[in-house]
C-alpha cells in the first residue's frame, strides 16, 4: 500500500523534525499517533481476512509480529549495551541498565507510569530507552487485538460497529480523566487511536 507507506513516511519525518528542532515542528509528536491508527489499520486489514481467528492464525499473526520486530529490537539492545558505558556517565549507565529490562519487555510505558515519568522531560535527559514506550504500547495492543476481532465478529450481526464505538469511548474517557502521564503511556487510552484506524479499515 503506497498510501500507507507515505502517511508512514510523513508521520517518521513529522517525529523526527520534532525531536531535532522542537521550536519549529511542536506538534510533529503527533507522528506517533498516527502511526498507531496506522496500527489499528493494518492489524484489522490483516486478521480482517482471515474467515476464522483460530488458534493457528493466532500463531502466524503473533510470528510474523515476532520476526518483524524482536530480531532488529534486540539488536538495538545489545549496541546499546555496548556503546551506553563508552559514551555516558555513570549515573546514565545505572539508569540504563534499570530500564533496560523493562524495555526489553516492551514495557517501558509501564514503567514511566510507574515512576511517574514526563516522557517530554526525559527527552532532554540522557534516557537512550525513552523512545521505546511507544513500542511497548503497540505490542501490548498486538496482545488484545485479536480478542477485539473475535469479539467484533462474534457481536457483528447486532453491535458490531456500536461495539468499537463503545471501546473508542471509554478509552477516550480514560485518557480524559487520568492524570497526564497515565493518559500519555497507557494503553488503556491509546486504544481509541488503533479503533480509529480499525474502524476506518470497516469502511
């Protein structure tokens, strides 16, 4: 899909222009959620096609994620490993290596809810696994999207489309009242942005 591909291209550049010159592109964060709607897209063009979510196609969905993203993740790591004590001060390198394991388990976002870290003041520290909070929210979606399938299928004769509406609500209202780091890493309140992406699929 060229389309996608270039929405993606935009949503790259728009992240990356904010993080070089944040004055000038203040917004371009929103890359991001654009690629989670990207996200929602895709994960329901790809199990969309399938005519049964069964235990096999489960397994081939989670695979293909699997070889898609582990192998150059874990490769990240172990550079990290390597180049984090040569170029960082000993403070730094403790941090790392204590937030290292959660993003390793795609759970950095957790992990900021927990220390109630402000992703945009970490920015201008020397977090090198800051970034990854976001990988960690779409592996966790990767997690309960074939759940939303099954479910949307099982509903679909009655409340198919209400039932997305639903979910986009409440986690919409979630993001609304939950302090700003909850509303900013949790999947709970991202969910609406990959159903946004989901339901523009439907149509």
């Amino acid at each position: 899909r060229p389309d996608v591909q270039g929405i993606r291209g935009l949503a790259i550049a728009s992240v990356i222009a904010f993080h070089l010159k944040p004055e000038q592109f203040p917004a371009g964060f929103v890359g991001v959620d654009i690629f989670f709607v990207l996200s929602g897209y895709l994960m329901s063009s790809i199990l969309g096609r399938e005519l049964a979510i069964n235990s096999q196609v489960i397994w081939g969905f989670y695979t293909r994620r699997f070889k898609r993203i582990v192998p150059i993740y874990a490769l990240l790591l172990l550079a990290l490993y390597f180049f984090v004590p040569l170029l960082l001060m000993k403070r730094d390198i403790a941090k790392f290596e204590h937030d290292a394991v959660w993003a390793a388990t795609f759970t950095t976002n957790i992990h900021s809810i927990n220390e109630k870290v402000n992703y945009f003041t970490e920015l201008y520290d020397s977090n090198v696994l800051t970034h990854t909070w976001s990988l960690g929210v779409e592996i966790q979606y990767y997690i309960i999207v074939p759940v939303i399938v099954v479910s949307q299928r099982m509903l679909k004769r009655w409340l198919g489309p209400p039932f997305l509406l639903f979910l986009i609500s409440a986690s919409l209202m979630y993001q609304s009242f939950t302090s700003k780091n909850v509303s900013f890493n949790s999947l709970v309140s991202r969910v609406w942005q990959f159903l946004g992406g989901a339901i523009a699929h439907e149509v």
